[in-house]
C-alpha cells in the first residue's frame, strides 16, 4: 500500500505479519531524503530492497519505543545507510549509533521534510510518538479503538491516560492516526474518531474506567519478550 498525503511527501506502509506491527517509511519526493519508523530485524531485507530500488537517502531511523514484541533492524539500516537512530532520551539503550531526543524536539529532514517527536509514556516510559505534518505515527500509545498494554517494561495506566488525553487528543480532530499495529487488517483512524470511539480512551470515558480496562486485560507475555528486550537494549545489533 502507498499512501501520498501531499504533493511533496510519501508514506509507505509496511507490515510484520508475525508481530503484526507496522513499519512506516516516508520521504520527500524531490530531495528522496527519507526516515524509517519502527523496523524489524525480520524485514530488513525487504525494506533495504525497498529504500535501494526507489533511491533514497534514509537519514533517520526512529523508535517509538523499546519493543518487546520483536528486534528491531535499526543498527543493521544504520550499517547499511548510515542513518541516524532516534529514541527517546529515557530509553535506556547501549547503542553509540543514537541519538536520545526530547519532547517537542523537531527536526527538520528537507525542506519539505519534518518531524515533531513527542514524548507519550504509559505503554512504557520512553513510548513516543512522531508528527509528520497531519500524520501521527503513533507506535503502541494509541492504536485503532485501543491501546497498548500497561503492565511491564514501566507501563503505568495514570501516565498513558494522561499523554493521549494531554498530548494527542489536543492535535485536530483530522489529523490520521496510524499505528504501530494492528490486528484486524486496519490501516488508519483519525484523532476524532478515537477521541468519540475508542473503547478505553474516549472523551466520555474517566480514568477510572480507563484503569479498570487496562487492569482487567489479562494478556499474555509477549513470546519473544527476553529475546527483544536483550536485542534491542542494542539497537538490534547482534551481540559475539
């Protein structure tokens, strides 16, 4: 699926069908200057495949978070193209390659090309999310009529319910919301349509509900948790 919402910049959407998430690849049609969001250790093929044949210059890799559901490619992409890796400046990684940014910290890529990184903890405490112009890639803070989970790597119900409500439900009722996964075959939503339809983090619901959501979800570990966590404490960089 390719997605142009302008002119000048293109998204691509691309998919993990094992962990469901979603890796977002977007960049400036004239400069080809180009950043990655999310990559995974079992794609890196494809999306080096993908970044070559169409020519462009990956300049920044972006986590918004450290995953516990899959590796990230993010040190083999840096390897390959010489990007930059960005994360959150409270995850706590040892990976030279990175580069820690702050909340509110923008960046401009090209002269059409600019991301606006924002710091939303509760998934985990360096969950963030990355505005590029009226799209918001939105990892596992906020996802399509949900959200991610609450109860490990630092999660905390208070904090998510406070950056969606504080942070992303503050931007305009229009601005597309695509996210870090989805399970039911879904691409996209809108700021007002999780803000009406969401079940856990709708306007109508308080935080006692929310809490009581979350609190009662009883899901599984993560399969690969042990394995994500040790590899992506390094970026994704194999360890002799």
């Amino acid at each position: 699926m390719q997605m142009i919402f302008s002119k000048k910049i293109t998204v691509r959407p691309l998919f993990e069908k094992e962990s469901s998430t979603y890796t977002y690849l977007i960049y400036d049609n004239e400069t080809l200057d180009a950043i990655i969001i999310d990559p995974v250790k079992e794609t890196l093929q494809r999306d080096v495949n993908l970044i070559t044949e169409l020519g462009l210059k990956l300049q920044w890799i972006l986590e918004t978070h450290i995953h516990a559901d899959h590796i990230t490619s993010a040190f083999d992409l840096h390897t390959k193209f010489g990007a930059t890796i960005g994360l959150s400046n409270h995850a706590i990684v040892d990976c030279v390659q990175a580069k820690c940014l702050n909340d509110g910290e923008e960046i401009q890529v090209s002269n059409d090309l600019a991301f606006k990184f924002i710091e939303t903890p509760g998934h985990t405490n360096c969950s963030a999310c990355i505005l590029i112009d009226n799209f918001l890639f939105s990892g596992d803070t906020l996802l399509i009529r949900g959200c991610g989970r609450t109860d490990f790597q630092q999660g905390s119900n208070e904090s998510l319910f406070k950056s969606v409500r504080e942070k992303l439900f503050t931007l305009g009722d229009e601005t597309i919301v695509l996210p870090g996964h989805n399970y039911k075959g879904e691409f996209f939503s809108t700021i007002g349509e999780e803000k009406s339809f969401n079940p856990r983090l709708k306007m109508d619901n308080s935080f006692e509900q929310f809490a009581e959501i979350m609190d009662n979800l009883k899901l599984a570990a993560p399969k690969k948790i042990d394995i994500a966590l040790a590899g992506n404490k390094y970026c994704g960089r194999e360890q002799v």
